[in-house]
C-alpha cells in the first residue's frame, strides 16, 4: 500500500488518480457487509464450507488500473484509489465475492485455465449487476436491446485477457465455449438478481 504525503511538509494523505483513502474504503467495505446481497453470499460460502474472515476484505492502493480482485488464500482486494461511491464498492464486494463462492464450491477450479477463469467472470458479471442497464449508460453504453449479455462478454474479455496464461483467442474461445453452461449458472441464487 502506497500513501503519498503532501510536499508541502504537511502530512495528509492524498489518493493518486483520484478514489479514496484506504482508511475511507475500509469503512465502506464495512457498510457493503451490511447490503443483503452480501450477506446472502456470505452465508452461502460458509454454508459450502468457506468461511470468511475479518481480514478476507481488504481496502489496498493499486497501481494497476483496476477495481479490484479475488486472489486464492488472500481474499478480496478493493482499490481505494479506483473508488469514488459505497455503490461502487458495493459493487466490487459482490462480484469479487461471486469468485470466491465459486473458488469455495469447485475443489478443481484452476485460475490458469481460460475456460475457469471465463466462467467465473461470465457469472460474476452476470449475476453482481455489473451490467445493470443504468450502470451501461453512465459508462456510455445506449444499447437497449441485449445491453446486459453484451456487457458481460466485454468484461469477461477484458479480464480474461489480463490472466497472463490467456492470449485474445483463447480467451475468446474459452468464453464462448463455456458461455451457456456459465450464464445459466446462478448459484447461490435461485435465478439472476
């Protein structure tokens, strides 16, 4: 984690590229455990035998350009300095906690495998409303037929892609290979919320 001070001799952090301070998205991570969808995920992972603890959800400084992340035995990571909005991390937690749920329920899943990781990234997308139709327009998406599976695909492509283990192709290919099977697949949920 990187804090910068300011030059002037003074010591208040200042978050680079904008978002929030560590210590202001810890807090809001601590207010997104308390939205429904969270608590829902939450209680079927220790339901499927994965519980969660305190430290599981951290508030980091990214350099990468990113939001956030699920890593294997470390947890969630949410980029302060990527948020701006309790709905934005609202929105990390639950995607995040959709790949954990899903690292928890299948004992085989290998994040080296484009299939796995495109699977996961179509149900996290899918099934977090990263793809929300309101959130496709303030990102400057007018589609109004299709929106939500068009969005989910750029994103998996995008994420897919950034797994050194996948090139453009594969990704693409792995995506489309498991796209039915994944988007079709709601657990914990009874259908996408």
């Amino acid at each position: 984690m990187e804090e910068q001070h300011n030059p002037q001799g003074g010591n208040s952090p200042t978050v680079r590229g904008g978002g929030v301070s560590v210590k202001e998205c810890e807090n809001m991570i601590k207010r997104s455990l308390r939205t429904p969808t969270v608590k829902f995920l939450k209680e079927h992972m220790e339901k499927a035998g994965c519980n969660i603890s305190d430290n599981f959800m951290k508030a980091v400084h990214c350099d990468k350009q990113i939001s956030g992340g699920y890593l294997r035995g470390e947890g969630i990571m949410v980029c302060a300095n990527y948020m701006n909005l309790q709905d934005e991390v609202n929105q990390v937690v639950i995607h995040e906690l959709i790949h954990a749920y899903d690292d928890c329920r299948a004992a085989n899943l290998d994040w080296t495998n484009c299939a796995h990781h495109a699977c996961s990234e179509i149900r996290a997308g899918h099934l977090s409303g990263d793809c929300h139709y309101k959130r496709e327009i303030l990102r400057g998406f007018m589609k109004l037929r299709g929106h939500e599976q068009e969005c989910v695909r750029r994103r998996v492509m995008k994420s897919v892609m950034g797994n050194p283990h996948c090139s453009e192709a594969a990704a693409k290919d792995a995506m489309e290979a498991v796209w039915d099977v994944c988007y079709n697949d709601t657990k914990p949920f009874d259908r996408a919320p």
